[in-house]
C-alpha cells in the first residue's frame, strides 16, 4: 500500500499515474486526461514537484521522479520527503 504524506490529495495519486503513463507533460494536458480543472493539476504538480515526485522542466511541463516512481511502486514512503 502507497504510504501518502499529510499534504497529499487522493487525485496526487492520478497525476503521477499519469504523467508515468505519458511522460513529459502540462499541466493542462494532465487534467484533461484525469478529468480535474488544469489550474488544480497545475497546483498539485507543483506541489508534487515541491516534494521531489515530479520535476518541473522549463517549459512548464512535467515528468515523473525516480522518487515519483519509487512512491508508485510501494517502494518511497511519502511521508520521509522534505522541502
């Protein structure tokens, strides 16, 4: 079972699902495809990036981490990440 920190959300769960699925992705694009308002995925890759499970490329769009995937994986106990 996935170990989530306090300051994740259910939908966190989808967007690494998904940007694992996809690869490099926006955040507009993310939403769409989980079916949540682009400013939310927006907000909640940032804050997933913020924590090492996303990282953020300059162009604004998103991939997964080797902690992003450690955490999908049952590997990575959300809980241990820091700012």
């Amino acid at each position: 079972m996935r170990q989530r920190a306090d300051w994740m959300v259910p939908i966190d769960d989808a967007i690494l699902e998904y940007v694992r699925d996809a690869g490099e992705v926006p955040p507009a694009v993310i939403g769409r495809n989980i079916d949540t308002h682009r400013n939310y995925a927006g907000e909640r890759c940032r804050t997933l990036a913020k924590y090492g499970l996303l990282e953020r490329h300059d162009d604004g769009y998103y991939s997964i981490s080797e902690y992003g995937e450690g955490y999908l994986d049952e590997e990575l106990d959300a809980t241990e990440l820091t700012t």
